[in-house]
C-alpha cells in the first residue's frame, strides 16, 4: 500500500457519459498529480493542485475536469466520454515541490 | 515544455547482465531526475533520483548517472534478477518543477 488511495478500481460506462475518480493523497503531502497512461503509452500529465488550487496543466481536454478539495481529496471529473478516453488514470502526490511522487494503484476506465 | 526522450522501448537481457536505460531532457533548467519502476497492474514507484549538483549516484544494485552539459541521464541495473522485469520511466521535472514529465518507458525482461 502506497498511502495514495484511488478509487474505483475498475470502471465501465457507455460513451457519452460522465464519470468521477476519487484519489486520497498519502498523509501530509499537499499536492495531486492526474496522470493518464494509454494502453502501451507512457504516462501522460493531465493536472496539478496544491493545497486546493491549480498549479499546473497539461494536455487536459476541455470535456475533463478537476479539483482538490479541503481535505486535500482530489476528483477527476471526465465527461462526454469516447472511446478512446479508456485508459489507467492515475494519482500522484507529493510533500515538498521538486521531490518524487507516490503513485495510486490507478482506476482502470472503459469506456464501451 | 519539457520533453524526455528515453531509450530503448524494449530491452532483454538475461539474469546476471547488466541493463542500461538512457534519456535525454531537452529543459537545461530541470534540476531532478527521479527513475520509475512500473510492475504489471500497479503504479509506478519510485525507485531512485538524482540532483543536478550530483553526477552519480548509487542504491545497491542501481545507480544512475547525470550529464547535464550533454542533457543526458542513465539507470544503470546490475546483477539483474527475474524481479527486475517491469517497465522503467525516466523523468525530469520541469521549468519550475510543478509537475513532472515522463519519457515512453522501458520495457525490461529479465531472462532466467
């Protein structure tokens, strides 16, 4: 157990529909990575917040989503799904900026 | 942006050899370059780093080495072992170090 927990594990919807992935960072770190990683791709960087607010974006697609909550609870919203939206989507945090990640387990997506 | 490019995709060598992975940054800011290990259906863990004010450094049978005149940094697995079949991902921080960039990946086979 990495002390990032991502839930749900597995998820299945239709195409055009909306889902949330929940990720709890390890006790104490501040900041949350979404990463997406595609069948034999690399990893990815959607978004990053910091103690509740955005500090960086990559190449997030409008139809997604994010935020960090007080808890320091993070939520992936994506939305109008397609099917190459299929993917691992994985949590990241981090304490101090410039250090290494802990990474979830990740919510494998399927989108049908 | 930030880009990393590592090599090789595909890497296959049998227990007890020596296994090499290279990347290249192209950001001559980056200042951390943490290595990734990824074993089948879970998150990538972070296995070592290196600073930009460190040329070397070593943990047992991995060590991994920076050149940053030439943008490039290594990971050096030694003695390899069954175990160390996974794939690997070099990345380095970027311009600020708000988030981290990733290269493709290294898939290494470890042949008993």
């Amino acid at each position: 157990d990495s002390g990032v927990t991502q839930t749900p594990k597995h998820l299945i919807t239709a195409t055009g529909q909306r889902v949330t992935l929940r990720c709890s960072p390890r006790s104490g770190d501040l900041s949350v990575y979404w990463y997406q990683q595609s069948l034999d791709q690399g990893l990815q960087f959607l978004i990053q917040y910091y103690n509740g607010e955005e500090r960086a974006k990559g190449n997030i697609l409008e139809r997604f989503s994010a935020q960090q909550f007080p808890d320091l609870h993070s939520e992936l919203n994506l939305s109008s799904l397609e099917l190459g939206d299929s993917a691992l989507y994985f949590c990241a945090s981090s304490g101090t900026l410039g250090y290494g990640y802990t990474f979830g387990s990740g919510t494998r997506l399927t989108v049908v | 942006g930030e880009n990393v490019e590592q090599h090789p995709s595909t890497l296959s060598v049998q227990e007890g050899d020596s296994a090499v992975i290279k990347c290249t940054y192209s950001d001559s800011a980056s200042n951390y370059f943490p290595w990734y290990k990824q074993e089948l259906g879970k998150g990538p863990q972070l296995i070592i780093d290196i600073r930009s004010n460190v040329g070397e450094k070593k943990d047992q049978r991995i060590a991994v080495t920076l050149n940053k005149t030439a943008k490039h940094f290594s990971l050096h697995i030694t003695e390899t072992q069954p175990e160390d079949s996974a794939v690997y991902f070099c990345a380095a921080d970027d311009t600020g170090g708000f988030k981290t960039i990733f290269g493709a990946g290294t898939r290494l086979f470890v042949k008993a």
